[in-house]
C-alpha cells in the first residue's frame, strides 16, 4: 500500500505533455522556496517529470547551477539524501 501512494499521481502525470509537466515543476520549485523540503521537491519532480535525469533537466531550468549544489550540500553527511539529491539535481 505504502508503495503505491509513493507512486500516486504517476499514471496522471505520463498524460501531460512538456509544458504542463514544466509548469507544475515549476509550481514546486516555487513551494521549495517557500519552505517544501528539497527531498520533497526532487521526489515529485521525479515522478512528474518521470525520471530523476529529466527531472533534472526541468529543475535546472529553474535553479541555478550554484543553488542546486547548495541544496546537495545541505544533506550533510546523509548519503541516502545526498544521493537522491544528486541525482535530480546535477
């Protein structure tokens, strides 16, 4: 069960195109400097996106290079967390 609500909305998100799935990373990277959390935020980006290496690229459009490293710097020496972050952000 737990694993299917980690995966909610996927079969929704394969139907949008390029420009919705952008549009709605972007609403995330909004809610990220309000306060959503980076691992929340390359989580849903993933699954919007439908990879961690596209979710990257959408990300990267809204981020700069130096706030993306900031973000994986901030997981300390989480290395689960770090690696989730580096993956969809670098």
């Amino acid at each position: 069960m737990l694993d299917k609500l980690n995966n909610i909305g996927d079969e929704l998100y394969q139907s949008w195109n390029e420009e919705q799935r952008r549009d709605e990373i972007g609403k995330l990277v909004q809610g990220y400097r309000n306060g959503l959390p980076a691992p929340i935020l390359c989580q849903l980006a993933t699954s919007i996106a439908g990879s961690p290496e596209l979710a990257s690229g959408h990300l990267a459009a809204f981020l700069s290079r130096n706030e993306r490293k900031s973000m994986v710097k901030q997981a300390g020496n989480n290395r689960e967390l770090r690696s989730l972050l580096k993956a969809t952000l670098l």
